[in-house]
C-alpha cells in the first residue's frame, strides 16, 4: 500500500460503531449508485458520477461502468468514452476549485473530502513529479480528486495536468469496458479482483520503461 492510500484510509473509521455507521452510509451510497445501471439515465448518471468523483464524491464510476457494460457489451467502448470525458472534466472543475476557490472552500474539503496531511502529503508529490503524481493517481485506486483540487492550489501547468488526466483516466476505464466488451460477463470476477493490482503494476511498468529510455538516451 502507498503512503497515500494509507493516508486516504486515515479518514474512514474502522472499529466500533462509528465505523460501522461510517460503512453502512457507504454501502448505501454505492448501491444507490449501482442501480443507475438498471434504469433509463445510467449513461446520464455515469457521466454526472464521473464528473463529480474526480472533485468530492467517493463512490468511484468504475462500479457503475461495469456494470453498464454488463448490461449492453457492444457499447461497453462508449460508456468508457463518456466516463474518461466527464472524469476528466471533474478533474478540470476540480483544478479550477483549487486555483480560484480554494479560500472559500478549503473548510469543506479538509474537513469532509480529505484530510490536511493528505492534502500536505500530494503537495510534496507534486514537487517531485506533477505529471507522474496525476497519471498515477487517475489510474490507480489513489484518490484522484485529491490531485485534481491540490494541481490548482498548488499551480500545477494546466496542459501538463490535463494530458496527464485523459491518458490516465482513458487507460483506466477503456481496460474495464475492453476487458468487458472482448470478454463478456465472465470477465467480472477478475475485474473485481486484480484490476487495482494491475493498475499499479502498469504504473510500475510504464514508469519503468520511460526510465530505461532516458538512461539509454
């Protein structure tokens, strides 16, 4: 686990029945969210879910995306092409919080999104790195929009952000859909079980591999 996940995590209670309260409400939440996929509105509902994910809701739309895909394999590609433009336009809305809004609405934020530490902890990241930090948290289980808000607040160059944004964002949701639409529902269980793993490994890879370029140039 990353220091960032391990400090995303900081923020869920996971004992006593506060955390069971806290779980139940989440439980709630993605079901509310899943069942989108049985109704009229699940593309509408898809596109709203991933634009707000990447600024403040928790539920992720990979949940939702998947199961559209279920539901209709021979458009999985196109709910993929809906969530990576409205994720990545969430990201954008989520860029412009953190750039213009960020004084007015930081209490929200550090009090109910994220924690100060985390907010801290993306900071130093982007230091390091901007374009890595941003890629790797719009394709991994990392919390995205943490890096969406802290990109504005920090001034992160936009262009490098959004680039970062659609190769991350499209990588991640054309898997799942590809995976779906090549494979059918069999797919699923491996989905649910190692596409988090992946992720990271490709992270890894990618990373890997840009390395070896650069020593070798």
């Amino acid at each position: 686990m990353s220091e960032i996940e391990a400090q995303a995590q900081t923020k869920a209670p996971t004992a006593g029945s506060e955390g069971i309260g806290a779980l139940s409400w989440v439980r709630r939440l993605y079901d509310w969210v899943l069942h989108w996929a049985a109704t009229p509105y699940g593309v509408a509902a898809l596109g709203v879910l991933a634009f707000a994910e990447s600024s403040f809701f928790p539920i992720p739309p990979d949940v939702l995306l998947m199961a559209l895909c279920l539901g209709a394999p021979a458009r999985s590609l196109y709910f993929a092409f809906v969530c990576t433009v409205a994720s990545v336009l969430g990201g954008a809305f989520g860029y412009v919080i953190g750039a213009f809004l960020w004084d007015q609405m930081s209490g929200f934020f550090l009090g109910y999104v994220f924690s100060q530490e985390l907010f801290d902890l993306v900071g130093t990241k982007y230091s390091d790195n901007a374009f890595w930090a941003v890629f790797t948290a719009g394709l991994t289980p990392i919390p995205y929009k943490v890096f969406t808000i802290a990109a504005g607040v920090f001034r992160i160059d936009f262009g490098e952000f959004l680039f970062a944004s659609v190769f991350a964002r499209a990588t991640r949701f054309f898997a799942i859909a590809g995976l779906i639409y090549f494979f059918g529902p069999p797919i699923r269980t491996f989905i649910d079980k190692y596409f988090n793993l992946l992720s990271i490994l490709f992270v890894v890879l990618l990373a890997g591999g840009f390395a070896i370029v650069r020593w070798v140039l």
